[in-house]
C-alpha cells in the first residue's frame, strides 16, 4: 500500500496522517488506542452495504481493486471488502493482521457455507491479539480482546469468544464462537488464510438464490450517538442507542439517491433493484 493510499484511506476515516500517534522512529504507532478509534470510524464512515450485487458491478477480491471502491469510490461493501480493505490499512500502520475465515449462524443455529465471513485477527505492539471485525454489519463497535473468554462489554451488545463444542461426530476443534447478548453470531476457523481463499464465497453470496444478500437490498452504517441507520430498498430505518426505532418509507427515486448520498456519502446514478431469481447465477 502506497504513502498515498494510506493518507487517502485516513482521510476517508476522518483522520490526517500528521494526527496519527508514532513510535520514536517516526511510524504510526500500532497500539489498541489507534485500532479502536480506527475501527469505530470505519463503522461509522464505511457503509455496510450489498449494492454491487444489484448494481451488477463486479466484486473482485484483490487489495487494489478494494481500495479503488472503498477509497477511490467512497463505496462500501460487505464483509470481505470492508475487512479485506481495513486489514490492508492496518497492515500499512505496523499492526500484524491475519485473515480468518468464519461460517455465520442462520436459522435454527445451522452454520452458513465455509468462507461465510472474513474477519481479523489483529496483533498491536505490545503483543496483544484483538478481533476487529467492520463487515458484519450489526456488531462490536470496538475490537474485542481475542484471547479473553469472559464477557466483554460494548455498545453493540455484550461479546464473548468461546471455545467452540464438539461436532456432531463428537470432534473438537480450535474453533471459535462468537457470541452476542448469548446468541452464538459466527464460527472462527483459527487458521490464517489469504483474501484469494475467499473468492468462492463471495461469488456464492452474490449470485446464489439461497443468499441473503441477493434477495434484498441494504446499506446500513453505525451513527455518531452509537446508533444505526439502515436503508434496505426504501425503507429507511433509523435506531437509537437505546433501541428506539423509526423507519420511513421513500417515495422516490430522486428520494432514494438523495438518502443515500446524505446519509451515506454514497453517489449512484440510477436507484438500485433486487434482481430477480431467474436471473441470478
């Protein structure tokens, strides 16, 4: 990543290089403080969002392309553009960041396909691992400790990292669950991985019928009181930090691009659409 990419990437968190804190030889310092204030402003700035795929816009998993449409764009993306793009970042400033590849918990407590989810496993300085995860959407506003089993608590709800139980054939494994107000949210294979070993479930989550992410439209970012804010189609949602919710309907489209661009920073020049079933791979 060039000197340029990462003060451009900054600039697009609300941060100037200059105000970065550095270690005695002049470099970004790779410390938890730095991480959290990253991560928080990311959720907030970068949306998390599944346009693309309704846009018929291509998503390619490689760290250019990433930075040309979360950076270059001002777009977002979902989990594998938005922590591939960050970890990309983190790596820039000295933090030490692996890839881990984790299955989502849908209905009934089934586990989604392998490669469901991209997260991060974050070294800082000092040593100390951290998850930082800015493309679940809904989740931790702040990294959570990776090795801590008990709970840990932030304003996206109360986080444990657990030792994941035997399968059905009686197995352990070095797996993690990750767990949310006591609903188990996503599975982590502690293995590194690369952003290429991903490839396979993007491509599933944005052509398969059985995807969420192709059945219907999102775009949803963190708001500065600690809240959410969410556009799915036309209707535009709006959650408090306390849970209170409102939602709209949009009449328009000059409505829905406006929102977008407003609430966003999102610039499209035509209203995004589910495609239908038949066409989608």
């Amino acid at each position: 990543m060039r000197p340029a990419q990462v003060a451009a990437y900054l600039r697009r968190l609300g941060v100037e290089p200059s105000g970065l804190p550095t270690d005695a030889g002049g470099a970004p310092s790779a410390t938890i403080e730095v991480l959290r204030d990253l991560h928080l402003r990311h959720l907030r700035t970068v949306p998390f969002e599944n346009l693309s795929i309704h846009l018929e816009e291509e998503i390619v998993l490689e760290e250019e392309r990433l930075l040309e449409k979360v950076v270059g764009a001002r777009r977002g993306g979902f989990c594998y553009e938005l922590n591939g793009a960050f970890g990309v970042l983190l790596t820039a400033l000295g933090f030490d960041v692996t890839l881990l590849a984790g299955r989502v918990y849908g209905e009934e407590g089934r586990l989604g396909i392998p490669y469901d989810h991209l997260a991060l496993r974050v070294r800082t300085v000092d040593g100390d691992e951290w998850l930082a995860d800015v493309g679940f959407g809904a989740h931790s506003h702040y990294p959570l400790a990776f090795g801590a089993r008990e709970e840990q608590d932030d304003p996206g709800g109360t986080f444990r990292v657990v030792e994941a139980g035997p399968d059905a054939a009686g197995v352990r494994s070095a797996d993690l669950d990750i767990v949310v107000n006591g609903r188990p949210q996503y599975r982590l294979e502690p293995r590194p991985r690369v952003l290429g070993d991903f490839v396979a479930g993007a491509w599933w989550h944005s052509s398969s019928p059985q995807s969420h992410f192709t059945q219907s439209l999102v775009c949803s970012r963190v708001t500065e009181d600690g809240g959410r804010i969410t556009l799915s189609g036309r209707t535009f949602k709006t959650t408090a930090a306390d849970g209170t919710r409102e939602e709209r309907e949009l009449d328009s489209a000059q409505e829905v691009l406006a929102v977008y661009r407003e609430q966003f920073g999102v610039e499209l020049d035509r209203v995004p659409v589910v495609r239908s079933a038949d066409r989608r791979g």
